[in-house]
C-alpha cells in the first residue's frame, strides 16, 4: 500500500528517548516508496504554535477528539509499524500542513 500526504494512519510513534513507542495517529508527510515513510505526530493536546494545525472534520477523521498536527514533530519510521490507515485530511488542512512544513524547511 502507498501512502500521500495528508493520510492519518495508525502507527507505533517513538517517544523521544527512542526507547519507547506508543500507538498514535500520525499524518503521512512523505511514503519513499521503500520501508521507510514519514510521518508528523498528531496529538489533541493543542499549544498555539505556528508549527500545529489544527484538524477540521476530526470526528469524521477516525478520531477521538479535538486534534492537531505537530509538524515540528516529525520522524522517519518503518512502514511495517503503521497498524492502519483510518483517513485523509480534507484539502483545506492538506494546504495549510504544507504552508506550515514549508515555513519549517524555510521554502518559500
């Protein structure tokens, strides 16, 4: 299966010590095709940082509550650890995740 930008999946996420995992939603950034994909970390826990975005239709995305996408949180991981796909976020949040990651990676 081939991910794009923008999917929710499932997926065991690492703690940063790298010790631990915790299965989390996560939004695809970048499937390279091989056993690696990367994802960036979506919480419910929301900071009002210029590095989130926040997830509209979340209820109609699989998930439990209020979330938003941590796009500084961002981690390259073995496809095998994606439990499953549950959504794609609708374009408008698409845009803005992109506009973020660009304003992160300095693109203009």
């Amino acid at each position: 299966m081939s991910y794009s930008f923008g999917d929710v999946v499932i997926i065991a996420f690492p703690y940063t010590n790298m010790n631990n995992t915790v299965m989390r939603p996560a939004m695809v950034v970048v499937d390279t095709g091989d056993e690696d994909i990367i994802v960036a970390r979506i919480t419910s826990q929301r900071r009002d940082m210029e590095t989130e975005v926040e997830i509209h239709n979340w209820k109609n995305k699989g998930l439990l509550m209020q979330s938003y996408v941590r796009m500084s949180k961002i981690a390259t991981l073995n496809r095998k650890d994606i439990k499953k796909k549950i959504s794609s976020l609708d374009k408008e949040d698409i845009e803005q995740a992109k506009n973020v990651l660009k304003k992160l990676l300095g693109i203009k």
